[in-house]
C-alpha cells in the first residue's frame, strides 16, 4: 500500500511539472497546426535522410500532389531561427515537367497528332554526382545515365513511313523501325564494350530487339548526328549510330514508355495513349531523347532534359467514319477531365493557320486563347486550350474537342526538303541504289549532309558513285567512306552535296550482292533483307526570322532543335528502307533429299534384310473338299488315305 502512494505521488509530480514547462513554452512560441504538421513532415523527411545516409538503399516514390514550395517558405518564418535550421535539411529538388498536344488537320482528312512530355531535372551526372532521390525524372533511366556516362540520348520507335509531300515536315522526324545514337562522355575508356552493355540493357526497358544491334549494323558518324544539347567535345570516337528497320512496334513497347511518365496513364494527356487506337492508324512513332540543356542564357547552370514524343496519324478510310469529323474521344476514345497534377503546364495546341476565319473547319469548343510560334520556317498559328485551368473543361469536367470540316478547299505548302530512295537493277548479282534528293525552293540553293549506312552483304563500287543535278555532275564537298568488313562492319558513307534550286540530285552507287551462309539467312529469306533508310540533315532557308534564344520559353514542340541562324532551321529527313532480295538457296531441297533417301533405304534395306532374317519352310496345301470325304469313307473302311 505504501508503494503504491508512493508510485501516485512520483507521477502527480511529473504531471505537475510537465505542466508548468508547456505553459513557459507557450508564453514564449504559439505554433499553429499548421505549423505543427509542417513541422512532423519535416522530421519525418529528416528521419528519411538520416536513414539513406546510414546506408538503407532509397525508397522511389512518386506523389499525386504537387510539391508547394510556398507552404515551406511560410513554416520557416513562423519558426524562430534556431528552430528553422532544424528543419532545412531536406534538399529542395526543382524538377519540372510539362506536357503538350499538338493536332494538325491535314488536307487528306488525315489528322496528325503530336504529344510531347518534358522533364527537367537540375543535376549533374557529368560531374560524377551520385544521385539517390527521383522525384519526376524516371530512376531506370537516371541509372542508366548514370552507369554508362551518357551525355546525349535518342531512341525511337516507329511504325510506317512519314509521307512528306502529302502530310509535310513532321515535328520530329523519326525512321521505319528502330533508331538509337548515342553520345558518350570522353571518361570512356571502352566505347564498344559500354554501347553493347547500353543496348542490352535498354532493350530490357523498351521490350524491345535493340540486343540485336552489334557490330555489323552500328556506324559512327564524323559530320552527322551533332549533339543536340550542351555540346563541350563532339569527338566522333564517341558517338554511336544504329538503326533496326524491322523492328516492329506493338503494345509492350508503348507500356513502359508510358511508364516512365510522372503520372503514368492515369491523369493529364496520357490518357488519351490507348494502344487499341494508336496502332490503328497510318503512323505511329515514339521516342525518348535525353540531354543536357542550360537553365539560363548564361550557361551557368545545367538541368538534364528528359523528352518523351508521341507522333500518330489517324487515316480517315481506315478510321471506319466515312466523313471528314474529327474529336478526341474518335481518335482516342477518351476525353480529358483533368491535367497532370504534377505539370507545370499542360495545353493543347490546335492548328489554325489556314482557318482563322473558320473557313476550312469549325474547332468545337471555340477557346479565346491564340498563340504564334514559328515551326520549321513558318509561322502558325494555333487555338490553345489550357489543361491547368478549370474553365477550360466546363461544367461537364470533360474536354471533347471536335474539329468539324466544311470545305476541303486550300492548297498545302510543299516542304522545301524531301527525298526518296529506291533499288534499281535485275537479277541476283548487281544492283543499284538511288537517292533522291528535291530542293523545291524556287531561288534558293542550301547544302545537305547525305548519311547512308549500308550492311556488309551489299559490296558497294564506290568507284560508280554518281551524283548529278539538272542533268550535270554536282561534285560533292565533303565525303566520308568507311568500306564493311565482311560480318564485322556495315559501310559508311557521308557527303556534303549542294543542291541547286528548284532541282532534283540524284546519288547513284552499284552493289554486289554476296551470297551468305546458310546458318545467316532469316527465318523468311525469300522477303527479303532490309537497309536501312538514308538520313539527309540540313539548314533549310527560313521564310521568317527564327528565335535564337534556346532558353526562352517556347511551345515544346517548336523548341527541340537548336538554331543559331535566323535565316535558317534544320531539318533532318529520312528515306524509305530498302528491302533487297539475296541469292537464296532452295531451303526445301534438304527436305526433299531427306524424304528420298528414307524411301531407299527403307525400300532396299527392308527387303535386304527380310531376306537374311527370314526362315523359309515347306508347307503343303491344304486339301480339297472331294479329297478330305474320300478320306473320311477310306478310313472307315480301314483302308490308307490318298
């Protein structure tokens, strides 16, 4: 009993003087609950920290909400100064992202649709930074970056081919099949072995056959493929560039691409990637590019620049409508009823160059937002739709935009740049590959950089190179020939061309055609072996002044490759792949000496051996019925049987 009075009065004792010490800390600070959840979520993240630099490997975890950046700054001036130090130590991270749509109405009744979707993240893996924490950017690809000193990379997808003179100059231009060029930091050592490595390792990410990319179809470029971004070395010891024009792009492509998104496929314009309609159209590309860019004019400060593009045009005869209509939930079968929670910026950009006055087609719901940018040397005007705002959705809380055609009238501008390529010749032995290339400017002559990577297989006579223009010989500037070696290497080559204007240039060169073994042959050799496509870069005269600025804020799709002339923009277009026709033994002939030479054998042996193994014995003939009664009456008389 005594001991329990004691243990009653010691805690009365405590209570009393936790009393008293609340009520000088009250007198002294007043914390709001505002502040006071502040200020657990900052503990929380400091216990968080404490923890990852013990060792405990990071946890990746991506939020719905938006960081609010004022909130903090409010907390940290509520706090006194000793108290606010406390609570500093959680690294501010300035990540940004945005994302855009882009639909043009093409004078087929075709519509192209363009999403774009960048994430900006400020660190530096160029310095041997060690980054822990992902907020917006993807994990696998910072690893990536990371792991294999990646300064510059491309990738992309596609499905069809981009017909230029009916639908014009794509936003980014994109070959049949795969395409991957990479650019290295000049700390490594070993640029095959990593580029290997690389590929094996991006073909996990994308679902996709890059393992097959090896020696014998990767080049490396001297004039073409420059970096795109920051560009400190652009030694070409390490650049890499392959291509795969059989690659054939499906679902389990666009999956983890759309995974690499901060939202997903769950909010923003994401929603609308439904892989049903996307691969149910006329072309379907998507790419991945990463690279550092500058945060100011000034170049003080370096953020690395994550840029996912998705290009799709819908047809209107294989659509199934019959007539020229067009809104999002018949292109995607979805609306929009929100924007990313975690975009700065989300907009919809509808072309209405040459329908200001809604002649051409009427654009339901009409927006009172306009806005100009100059895209590949024109400048257009586009109705813009902001994602962010709620007004923009309405009362229903769903955006379907309807694009409603009342006259096919107008006539479309032909791009200045455009080329073809095709194989000319008869028989299994030689051959000829020609390139097109058309300059439809009608006073103006630009230079081209002509790149053409052809496989092993296809023995080049770089002896019969030919290029002409206006029925001359147009002497090239600039080559660059690297010959194949034989199951080792592809060729390589590169010319700096002059075209006149409004002209045609036309490339010629004889192959050979060698014969491979038979363990080389595809699985359907008789389809054909494909090449692929040529890639023609160029500075195209502008018919308007471009913007210099690369650190202005511009449309994302007008702002992708950098321009340092105002009276010219570059243009990278691409040709048709060739599907060449090899010497192809007769695959069937090994069945069909097979199957004749078990018929001889089963035939000749069999009756070989039944002869040797065979026991032969003498057998009497059964006896006739007349016979066999006369027996039976001579044995019951007794008398011998016949």
């Amino acid at each position: 009993m005594a001991a329990y009075r004691y243990s009653h009065l010691a805690w009365l004792a405590f209570v009393f003087s936790l009393s008293v010490i609340l009520a000088t800390d009250a007198q002294e600070t007043t914390y709001s609950s505002d502040n006071l959840v502040s200020a657990v979520e900052n503990l929380q993240a400091d216990a968080e920290t404490e923890k990852r630099t013990v060792g405990e490997p990071a946890v990746e975890e991506r939020r719905w909400e938006a960081t609010r950046v004022e909130d903090a700054t409010a907390d940290k001036q509520a706090f006194p100064a000793s108290d606010a130090t406390m609570f500093t130590s959680t690294p501010q991270f300035q990540d940004d992202f945005q994302e855009e749509l882009v639909i043009r109405p093409l004078h087929s009744g075709d519509i192209y649709a363009s999403f774009q979707f960048r994430t900006l993240w400020q660190t530096d893996f160029m310095r041997g930074n060690k980054v822990s924490h992902y907020r917006l950017f993807p994990k696998s690809l910072g690893q990536v970056i990371s792991k294999f000193s990646v300064r510059e990379l491309h990738i992309s997808f596609t499905q069809g081919y981009w017909r230029t003179m009916q639908w014009g100059q794509p936003y980014l231009p994109s070959p049949p099949g795969a395409e991957l060029w990479v650019w290295f930091q000049d700390t490594v050592t070993d640029v095959d072995a990593t580029w290997k490595e690389l590929t094996n390792v991006l073909s996990g990410i994308f679902c996709a056959s890059l393992n097959f990319i090896d020696s014998t179809n990767t080049v490396q470029p001297s004039a073409s493929f420059k970096p795109l971004g920051i560009a400190n070395v652009t030694d070409h010891r390490f650049l890499r560039y392959a291509t795969l024009p059989r690659e054939i792009v499906c679902t389990e492509n666009l999956t983890p691409w759309k995974k690499l998104l901060p939202c997903g496929s769950k909010a923003g314009l994401a929603v609308l990637l439904k892989s049903e309609k996307l691969f149910h159209s006329s072309f379907h590309s998507q790419a991945v590019h990463i690279r550092p860019v500058c945060q100011d004019s000034l170049c003080k400060d370096t953020s690395w620049e994550l840029r996912q593009t998705l290009n799709v045009v819908f047809d209107l005869h294989t659509s199934g409508q019959g007539k020229r209509e067009w809104s999002l939930f018949k292109m995607f079968s979805r609306t929009l009823t929100e924007a990313c929670p975690l975009a700065s910026s989300s907009k919809i950009y509808i072309d209405i160059t040459e329908n200001t006055q809604e002649e051409q087609f009427e654009l339901i719901p009409a927006t009172p937002l306009v806005s100009q940018a100059v895209v590949l040397g024109d400048r257009r005007t586009f109705s813009v739709y902001d994602l962010t705002q709620q007004v923009t959705f309405g009362t229903v809380r769903s955006l379907n935009l309807l694009i409603r055609w009342k006259s096919s009238d107008g006539v479309m501008l032909r791009p200045l740049l455009h080329a073809e390529r095709y194989v000319a010749g008869y028989g299994l032995q030689t051959g000829e590959i020609h390139t097109l290339m058309y300059n439809h400017h009608p006073f103006r002559s630009f230079p081209v950089l002509l790149l053409d990577s052809v496989p092993w297989y296809l023995r080049l006579y770089i002896h019969t190179l030919t290029v002409t223009s206006k029925g001359k010989d147009n002497k090239p500037s600039y080559i660059h020939y690297q010959p194949s070696k034989d199951r080792m290497r592809p060729h390589l080559l590169e010319m700096l061309v002059q075209l006149p204007p409004h002209s045609v240039t036309e490339v010629t060169v004889q192959f050979e055609r060698a014969l491979l073994k038979w363990t080389e042959y595809t699985p359907d050799p008789n389809h054909g072996f494909y090449v692929g496509s040529s890639v023609i870069s160029a500075l195209v005269p502008s018919t308007v002044a471009m913007d210099t600025n690369n650190t202005q804020d511009r449309p994302l799709f007008s702002s992708f490759f950098p321009c340092k002339e105002e009276s010219s923009y570059f243009v990278r277009v691409y040709t048709e792949p060739l599907l060449v026709n090899l010497p192809t033994p007769d695959f069937s002939m090994p069945y069909n000496v097979i199957c004749l030479t078990c018929t001889v054998v089963a035939v000749g042996y069999g009756s070989l051996y039944n002869l040797l193994t065979r026991s032969f014995q003498i057998e009497e003939p059964n006896p006739g019925l007349a016979k066999r009664i006369a027996n039976i009456i001579r044995k019951m008389r007794g008398v011998p049987p016949l």
